[in-house]
C-alpha cells in the first residue's frame, strides 16, 4: 500500500523510516511563515508546559478503513520532554497534517525547521455502531470485573 502524500511547501520532507523495519515514519517541522515564534538562530521556541501546533508542510491522503496516528519519538520525548497530544488523522481531513506538541518540562525547547518531531503510524480502523443495552443484558461476569487502576496489583 502507497500512503499518498501532498508537500504544500518546497522544503516540507516526506515522512521517512530510520529503518525498513520501523513501525513508524518520522515526521519533520516544516515553518509555515509563524514569525512571532521564532527565536533568532535557535528556532521556533515551545515555553515551559507549553502546547504548540506544528506544522509539517504536508497534506496525507488516509485510505478509508484506516488512520494515521501520531506518536511520540522517544528520544524527543525524553531529550526535550516534548510529547505529542491529538492525535489522530482521519480519512476524510484533507487539511495540513500539524503536530500538537506539549513541552511537559522546567524550560523553553526549541525546534529548527527539518528537525524530526514525531513518527506517524498507519493503522486500521474497525468501523462499528454502537448499540444501547440494559444493565441486565451486558455481559459483565469476567473474573476482572470492574476492577479498575491497580486491581492487578502493584508487581
């Protein structure tokens, strides 16, 4: 399957796998003219528990039956304590692909334009419809139950 992929601006990179066996693609930040951001020479500056939408110049075609979600990249979320929040890409969006990034540390971190930001996943989506049922009729006699946050224990 060919994931179709539109670059609104010349210098906007396709998303890319580090390697072949890599579930994800990078994504890149790709500037879209957002001046009042920019720090001279250090790039575009995400405050301390700051969130900020960024741009990646790209506009993806999702088959129906299908989702694109953006994830974190790992040594972005450790290195710059940048995590990603919204995250899903529908089938029918036809606008600019951004990412939500939240800054969850102590200090301002910057991105210069090309600097990977997230990975994108492909994945299939089941379509259901939801159906209403009585308390009586929902099967609820499993051996969890309703245990909830720790019933598993703490092992």
């Amino acid at each position: 399957m060919n994931l179709k992929i539109v670059k609104l601006r010349e210098d906007a990179r396709l998303p890319t796998r580090a390697y072949r066996t890599d579930a994800g693609m990078d994504l890149y930040y790709c500037p879209n003219g957002e001046r009042a951001r920019i720090v001279k020479d250090e790039g575009l500056a995400i405050g301390a528990r700051e969130s900020v939408l960024i741009p990646t110049g790209l506009k993806v075609d999702v088959p129906y039956g299908h989702m694109l979600e953006i994830k974190n990249k790992s040594g972005i979320a450790f290195k710059k304590q940048l995590i990603v929040g919204a995250c899903v890409v529908d089938p029918g969006y036809t606008g600019e692909v951004y990412v939500n990034l939240h800054n969850i540390g102590l200090k301002t971190q910057y991105l210069k334009p090309g600097a990977k930001i997230a990975q994108a996943v492909l994945l299939p989506v089941f379509h259901c419809d939801v159906e209403e049922v009585s308390e009586e009729t929902f099967v609820d006699n499993t051996q969890r139950g309703n245990g909830g946050f720790g019933s598993t224990g703490d092992r």
